[in-house]
C-alpha cells in the first residue's frame, strides 16, 4: 500500500519549501526568495514518532487567471490536494492575509480533506499575535511556526500525524529507478507525462520550467518503477549562483540514486556538446543510459537522414559504444513505452552477476591472444579475476604489478568482457589490485 500523503499549499513565497526542507529533514526543494520558484510537485519521506509518510511541495497558489504558467502551476497544486490524505495551508504570518488566500480556504473546504492552517515566519510573539487574523480564512485555529527557525515544527508533525490515515500494509519494493535527464526544453516533462499518461510535471515551452527532480511512480509490464525527471541542465559558463545551480546539484543527485538515466536530446537541433557533456555526468555517476532522439515527428525520417543521425550518434557518443538509442516524440508517443522498456533490460544487466570461473576462462583467454606489455622491464601477470558488487557492474583483476596494466589493454579487457556478457547501456567498471592484496 502507498504512504499516507500530506501535501503542503499556499500562495507564492510564504515558506512552504522552506517548511517543507524542515520537515523531511534536509534540502530537496529548491529554496530561494524569488516568488514561484517551485512549480512542481516535489514528493519526498519523512517520519515522525515512529510513523512514515509522503510530503508533497508544490507551486504558489496563484490567480488561475494570470497566465499559462500560472494556471498550470495551480493545476498541479490541485491534483496535490486531490492526492493527498491531509493538507498544510501555509500562510505568512507577517504580511496578513491576501484576497486569493480566500479562494485558497474555498477549494480546501470543497476538498473535503483535513486541513492544518499554518501561520510560517512567526518568529516572534509579534507574528504570533498577527496569526490570529487568519480565523477569518474559516480553517480553525492557525498553528504558528518558523520554518527557519524550526519553532513549532514538532506540534505540526503532531497534528498531521493525527490527521492520516493507518497504513494498511508496506510499501511495495521499487524495482528500479530511472532518471529523465538532459537539456533544458528538450522535451523531458512532455516524455513523463506520456509515460504517465496524465499532467505530472509543467509542461511549458519556456526553457527551464523543471527546476527541482520530481518523482513519480508507474507500474510498468508487472514491475514498479520510480520515474525521476530533472531540471534541464545548463552548458557550466551559463549556471548561474542561486536556483540553476541548485538544479543541477539535483539532477546530481538524482542521477546518484537511479539506476538508469534516459537522456533525451532534439532532433531538431541535432547531438550538441551539452548533450555529450550530460552523458558524462551519467558516466561518472556509474548509471546505465538509454538515448532518446526526440521530437522525431518535425523532422525529415526518410532514410538518408535516419542514416545520418545515426552516424553523427556514434560519432559525438564514441566513448560510450554500449549505449543504445531510440526515436521518439513525446508528442505522439511514438517509441515513449520503448524506451522505458530499453532502460529496464538496461537495470536487468546491470544486476547480471558473472560466475568467477567463467570470468577467469575469458582472462586465459585474453592473455593468450594477446598478453599486456611489460611495464619497467617487468612482466604484467594476471593472477585472478572476480565480479564484485559496485553501483555499476564492478570487476576486479589482481596482477603484478598492478599500475603496469595500461589503460589500452584495459579497454581490451572490457571489450572481452561486454563481447562474452554483453552489459549493453551500463558502463562497467574495472579495478586492478596487487595479486597479494
């Protein structure tokens, strides 16, 4: 059974990241006093007196009638609200009440959910006699806190304890955990949400509107799935100090806890240097990739230009010939399924384990085909090989001496390896030890 859910709401700029940080207990909402930076649904994990659930941080409550990002930002707030069991109606204890905070009490008390009113930034008996105020909104008594400062914050997990719902049964196991990743606009919230097939993420045409990682889970050909997608990430001389460079320590992490990353590029635009640049990150972070051409509907599919896209990916992709690849259009749907069903045979080679005799076979094998260049007058002798347990599939050779094994013949080794085993879309990694280690 999934979590109980508490979703925290209110208009822009009142503290609800800031509160939300507090109560999960470390930094996954990006934080920055600019109205609007968050425009998602950001999910994560808390517990409080022995009791775990879900908290979701959304977009500021706006006027649905100021524009398109706003009314989408207030859809996602909505769908929030539908979701979950309780809800936190931040509002700011210091500036008093704003005449949307009205229609805000108005479609929580059509929700029909538990509502806690919480009065932010009362960081004084001041701000505490302002919330008195907010008994107008009709909610019931305002629990004052500061999300800065932490006050009040454990008489709120109190009371929104109170309000969930007993958990029936433990969460299913994750089977695994993909990351959509890659430039900002490229397509990545339109290719969540025909995974989905509802509005999970923003969907805008304005560059960046994906700021945070936001995940989602889908049940996928019998098996769960967390979706993560990412906020586009930048060439490195255009991230700026504040909100982009909290989105690309994001979309760091993000790739630190997937197993696989599907990187989208624009076909319209062609492989650029940023896209290379993103695979790198993948690549150092020890994740499979699955490559998604997308927006594959505009341009011109004949063969000639099939043949050249793919030629021009095994040119800027060299370094990653395991790497395989689809067309797509998250517009259409057109391979949108595929490729999630590519980053799962992705995750199942990554947890393949080779028996160590099978492994040894093929050293013998190797060596004798061809043997290691000395090293100082030495000869490179390989002693063992064995499959260790990594992020990545992980194998360890020992031989003497061990930094005489130069980096070609260990690109040799690895081709032998991924020619007998395969490992198609995951980087493998190779560790030499001394044979008396």
């Amino acid at each position: 059974m999934a979590k109980a859910t508490a979703a925290i709401v209110g208009r822009p700029n009142v503290g609800k990241s800031t509160l939300f940080n507090r109560l999960v207990g470390e930094r996954v909402a990006i934080v920055e006093d600019v109205p609007g930076t968050t425009r998602d649904r950001i999910y994560a994990t808390t517990e409080w007196r022995g009791r775990e659930f879900s908290l979701i941080d959304t977009g500021g409550l706006d006027d649905g009638k100021a524009g398109e990002m706003e009314a989408a930002v207030r859809r996602q707030a909505e769908a929030a609200i539908r979701e979950a069991d309780a809800v936190l109606f931040v509002v700011d204890a210091q500036s008093g009440i704003l005449p949307v905070e009205h229609d805000v009490a108005d479609l929580l008390r059509r929700s029909g959910k538990p509502v806690l009113l919480v009065a932010n930034k009362a960081d004084s008996w001041r701000g505490e006699a302002q919330a008195a105020e907010f008994y107008e909104l009709g909610l019931g008594e305002p629990l004052t806190v500061s999300a800065i400062q932490g006050i009040g914050t454990g008489d709120l997990l109190d009371a929104v304890v109170e309000r969930l719902p007993v958990d029936e049964g433990e969460e299913e196991t994750t089977d695994a955990r993909v990351a959509i990743i890659g430039r900002p606009n490229v397509g990545k919230s339109s290719f969540l949400n025909a995974l989905v097939g509802s509005e999970r993420a923003v969907v805008s045409e304005i560059p960046g509107t994906t700021r945070d990682t936001i995940d989602t889970t889908v049940a996928f050909d019998g098996r769960r799935v967390i979706l993560i997608d990412t906020a586009g990430i930048r060439r490195r001389g255009r991230i700026e100090e504040g909100i982009e460079k909290y989105a690309l320590l994001r979309t760091a992490q993000a790739l630190e806890r997937a197993d696989v990353a599907i990187l989208l590029t624009d076909a319209t635009e062609g492989i650029t240097a940023q896209d290379v640049h993103i695979a790198g990150y993948a690549i150092d972070a020890a994740v499979g990739i699955v490559l998604a051409v997308n927006k594959w509907d505009v341009v011109d599919r004949g063969p000639e230009m099939t043949e050249a896209v793919e030629a021009n990916i095994a040119r800027e992709f060299h370094f990653a010939p395991w790497m395989g690849h689809r067309f797509v259009s998250a517009k259409t749907g057109r391979n949108v399924r595929e490729t999630l069903a590519d980053a799962l045979a992705v995750v199942d080679e990554r947890r393949k384990r080779v028996p160590t005799p099978a492994l040894h076979d093929i050293l013998v094998e190797s060596v004798a085909a061809h043997p290691p260049s000395a090293f100082r007058g030495r000869e490179v002798k390989f002693r063992h090989v064995t499959q260790a347990r990594g992020k990545a599939p992980t194998f360890v050779f020992f031989v003497d001496p061990p930094e005489g094994v130069h980096f070609t013949y260990q690109r040799y080794l690895e081709n032998k390896i991924r020619e007998h085993f395969s490992f198609r879309g995951t980087p493998i990694k190779l560790e030499f030890k001394g044979a008396k280690e």
